[in-house]
C-alpha cells in the first residue's frame, strides 16, 4: 500500500518536472524564433542600402565628367560610397554576425539589446546613402528638370510678350525699359542653352532662379503698368485739381479749412506719385498700386469731409438762431420772476431753497451766454471750421435745456404757491358746507337727546375751520402749513358729518323697531318689558344700546327681523 503511494508520488512529480521542462523549451524556442525573424529582417534592410539605382546614377555622372568641379564632385561622391561599402557595410555584418552568435548561445536578452543597436546603425547608414544617391540626382537629373521648368516658363513669357505687343498703346513712356528687359530675358533663354549644352549644371539652376525672377517681374510690369501710368497721369491729377477748386470755392464761401492741411498733403501726394512714376521707369512697381490706392482713398475721402462742414454750417447757423432766441426768453422769464418776487414773498413764505435755486439759474444762464458769446467770436475770426463750431453750440444748448427744465421746475414751483391758496380757500367753502349738512342732520331728526361726543366733534371741526381761516389770514402764507390745516379740518368736518349721519339713522331705526313692536306688547309681556327698557335709553339718548334691545326682543318673535326693518328705513 504504502509503496504505491511512493510510486504514485514520483510519476506526478516526474510529470510535472516534465510538463514545466517541456514549458521552458516551448517559450526559448518562441524565443529563438523572434530573434531569427528579426535578425533576418534587419539583414534584408542591410542588403538593400546598396541599390542598384546608386551605382546606375554613379555610372550618369561619369559620362557628364567635363570639368574639374565636376570631377572633384564626383571623386567626393565615391568616396562616400565607397566609405559605405567597404568600412560601413562590414561593420554592421559584423553586429548582425555577434546577434546571430548569441542567439545560438541562448543569450536571448543580450541578442534582443544586440539587434535593436544593429537596427539602429543600419537606419544611419540607409539615411547616409539615400543623402548621398539625393545629391548625385541633383546633377543626374538636372537636365530634365531644368528643361521642365524652362518650357514653362517660356510659355508664360511669350504670353505676356503677346499681352505687351497687343496693347502698346498701354504702356507710352515704358516701352524702351520693357524691350530692354525681354532682351535680357532672351539673352538668358540663349545662354541656358549653352550651359546645358557644356552640361554646366550649376549655372544651370542659377539661370533657372534668374530666369524664373525676371519673368515674375516682367509679368507683374505688364500686368500693372497701364493702371499706374493711367493713375499716375490721368486720375490723381485731375481728382488733386478737382479738389483744389473745390477747397478755393469753400474757403470763398466763408469755409475754415486750413485745419485739413490740404495744401501740405496734396504736396506730399503729387511727390509721392513723382517717385512711383521713377520706379516705374525702372521695371520697379513693388507697393506702388497699393500706395496709390491709399493717395486715391484719401481725395475721395476729402468730398465728405467737405460735405460734412457744409452740414456743420447749417447746424451750426440752426443753432446760432435757436439759442439766441431761447437764451433772450430766458433772460426775460429770470427777468419778470425777479420781479414779482417781491410781491411773491409778501404773500408766501419762499424757502431759501427756492430763493438759491433761481440765483443759481440766472448764474447758470449768465455763464452759457459767455460761452455762446466766445462760439460767435470765433466764427467772426474765421479761424475754426464750422463742425468743431457746430459741436460747441450742441454743448452750449444741452446746457441750455438744462437750465430750461431748472426754470420750469422753479416756475411750477412759485406757480403752484397761488394754485394751492386757491383750492385751499375752495377746499374751505366745501369744508363749511359738510359742516352745515351735518348740522341740518341733527336738525331734521329732532333726537330728545344729543350725545355729548357730537359737541365735542362739532367744536373740534370749527376749530380746524377757524385754523384755515387763520392761515389763509396770514402774510405771508406759508403753503405747507395752509395745506396741512386745510387736510386737519377737511377730517375734522368728515368725522362729524360721518357721525351725524351714523346717529340720526340709529335713532330712526331704534324708533322704527320700537314703533313696529308695539304690536306684540299685549301678547307678549316680556316683549313689553324689553321695549320699554328701550324706550328709556332712547330718552337718554344711547340710541344704539336701545336699537339694539328692540332687535333682540323683536327677533324671539319674528326672526330677521333686522333686514325687514332695514329695508323699511331705506324705502
């Protein structure tokens, strides 16, 4: 028994041994198999730095060998291949040779850092050789890419050749210049022949890049010279003269406009189309369309700088009317308040406020006719154009309504003292008339009895009355008091009137209760008690607690009896 334990021990031990035995193998050979790859991959990159097109283009150059520059490039050229090939090239065999050497020893981490520096020096020396394959192309294909761009560049020069030829009429003055420049042109088309001929590479290019600038320019001189030379002769001139007739004719019509320096900028402008016209002489327009858009923008801006003084003169001549006419009214308003002021102040009592309010607007109002009056200096000098005049007078005129609104407010102000006497002295007529009307309610209903409240209240209203009259008496009235006397009494008088009325139909209805009982008396004794309990405080003269008996005896018998009542008193 317990030797089969052992045995059973041992195989699962040996099989397990051998399973992570047989692991380890599996993963060294995955290993081994992606180090090989690679390896085999960088010795196809290496193989393939040589190509077969560097030495096809190192054979074109021996047979374009004319000169000594060309043969010192050539000889430089092969040694650089030559340094490649026999110094470069064997190095990186030998690193691949050490990484292949390490993989067969199982030295897979070593091998793995060995390739990536192999890949690296073989990525160095690829760049080397494409550099070097790049420079020999710049002779090898010179000739084709040359000729490519001289084609061109002869297909746009004999259109702007055609453009010149067809429009002669364009170019007056330019001609010899212009002749002159295509004659250089030709010259180098010739001379681009002969170098290609004498396979002189690098005057090639320098023919090219001359070539290619000369016809740029030559093309932008033929395409712009007629706009300048039209600007320059034609439009600038006659928009300088238009404006110099224009600005003669304003400043005889009274115009200041010296400050726009037209003289001085019409003098820089006619120098700087001079020197345009110079450079234009010479082939050079550079900026020069630009510059003379800016000259034509500016005399084109001139007619509504010229507009807008015309403008200016009209509002200014509207101002000039309209504040002489509001500072005479003015003056003459201040001039009548003044006075009456006197008198103002016998009948009512002015606050200081007030007084200083209206020395201030005559002070507010002697300044802005100063103001005005240095505006209308300056326009007899003839010295300030008539927009910064007009924008002076709009300043003094907002100053002015300012001070109209002041004045107005004043005047509503001293207005309202005689309007508030009168309505007081109205409001005091109406006030003795309630007064009257709550006596007549006494006075119509003959009460036995007059509550002492309702005298009180009555000699309470007349005092207000007679406070009134005192105020109204006064010299000089002083309104806030008058009108605060006037709203006492008015609440005086109202309370009685109001209480009169309450009184007399609380008698009447008490009567009327009362009255409309007696027909229960002889049924109903208690009825009788509780009415003539309320007749003896209706002899007393508290019509309200009796009221209120008769209701509550009268509703045991007839319920609601309130509103039916009620109703009654109102019809």
């Amino acid at each position: 028994m317990s030797s089969g334990i052992i045995l059973g021990a041992i195989g699962i031990y040996t099989l397990g041994f051998g399973l992570m035995v047989f692991t380890i193998y599996i993963i060294r050979k995955r290993n081994r198999d992606k180090l090989e790859k690679e390896l085999s991959r960088l010795e196809t990159l290496k193989n393939l730095i040589i190509s077969p097109s560097i030495l096809t283009e190192m054979e074109k150059v021996k047979t374009l060998l004319n000169s000594e520059k060309m043969e010192d490039k050539y000889n430089k050229w092969d040694k650089r291949y030559k340094k490649i090939e026999r110094e470069d090239i064997p190095k990186l065999t030998d690193k691949l040779t050490d990484a292949e050497a390490l993989i067969e020893e199982k030295n897979f981490k070593e091998a793995s850092f060995s390739l990536a520096r192999a890949e690296l020096d073989i990525y160095f020396v690829k760049t080397d050789m494409e550099l070097l394959l790049d420079d020999i192309r710049e002779i090898t294909q010179s000739e084709e890419r040359n000729r490519n761009a001289v084609t061109k560049l002869k297909t746009l020069y004999r259109e702007i050749v055609t453009k010149y030829n067809n429009n002669k009429g364009d170019y007056k003055g330019m001609e010899k210049s212009i002749d002159l420049q295509f004659d250089n042109i030709n010259k180098l088309f010739s001379a681009f022949e002969r170098v290609m001929e004498n396979n002189d590479y690098e005057e090639v290019a320098k023919i090219t890049h001359a070539l290619d600038d000369l016809i740029k320019n030559i093309k932008v001189v033929i395409d712009e010279t007629p706009t300048v030379i039209l600007m320059c002769t034609m439009i600038l001139p006659k928009k300088i003269n238009e404006i110099n007739n224009l600005s003669l004719k304003m400043k005889k019509d009274g115009y200041n406009i010296d400050y726009m320096k037209l003289e001085h900028n019409i003098g820089e402008a006619q120098k700087k189309i001079s020197e345009i016209y110079d450079k234009l002489k010479v082939l050079n327009l550079e900026d020069s369309i630009f510059e003379l858009k800016t000259i034509l923008d500016y005399f084109e801006s001139l007619y509504g700088d010229f507009d807008k003084e015309k403008q200016s003169k009209k509002e200014y001549e509207m101002y000039m009317s309209t504040i002489t006419e509001k500072l005479s009214r003015l003056t003459n308003v201040i001039k009548n308040i003044y006075v009456e002021l006197d008198e103002l102040r016998e009948t009512y009592a002015l606050t200081q406020d007030e007084l200083n309010s209206l020395d201030i607007i005559n002070k507010e109002l002697v300044m802005e006719k100063d103001q005005f009056k240095q505006v209308n200096d300056r326009t007899l000098t003839k010295v300030t154009p008539y927009s910064r005049l007009a924008k002076e007078c709009e300043l003094v005129s907002v100053k002015i309504a300012k001070t109209e609104d002041d004045l107005e407010s004043i005047m509503k102000s001293l207005g309202s003292l005689k309007e508030d006497e009168v309505r007081a002295r109205e409001q005091l007529t109406e006030i003795r008339a309630i007064l009257k009307d709550a006596k007549n309610k006494i006075k119509e209903y003959k009460l036995p009895v007059i509550p002492k409240v309702y005298y009180v209240e009555l000699d309470e209203a007349k005092e207000g009355i007679m406070s009134i009259v005192k105020e109204l008496e006064k010299k000089p009235i002083v309104i806030s008091d008058l009108n605060t006397r006037v709203d006492t009494g008015r609440d005086l008088v109202l309370k009685l009137y109001t209480h009169s009325k309450e009184l007399t139909k609380t008698a009447q209805m008490a009567e009327l209760a009362m009255v409309y009982g007696n027909r229960y008396r002889s049924t109903y004794r208690e009825i009788d008690i509780d009415l003539r309990k309320a007749e003896n405080e209706f002899r007393k003269g508290d019509y309200k607690k009796s009221l209120e008996l008769s209701l509550n005896t009268l509703n045991i018998v007839e319920p609601g009896i309130h509103k039916k009542l009620l109703s009654a008193y109102e019809d």
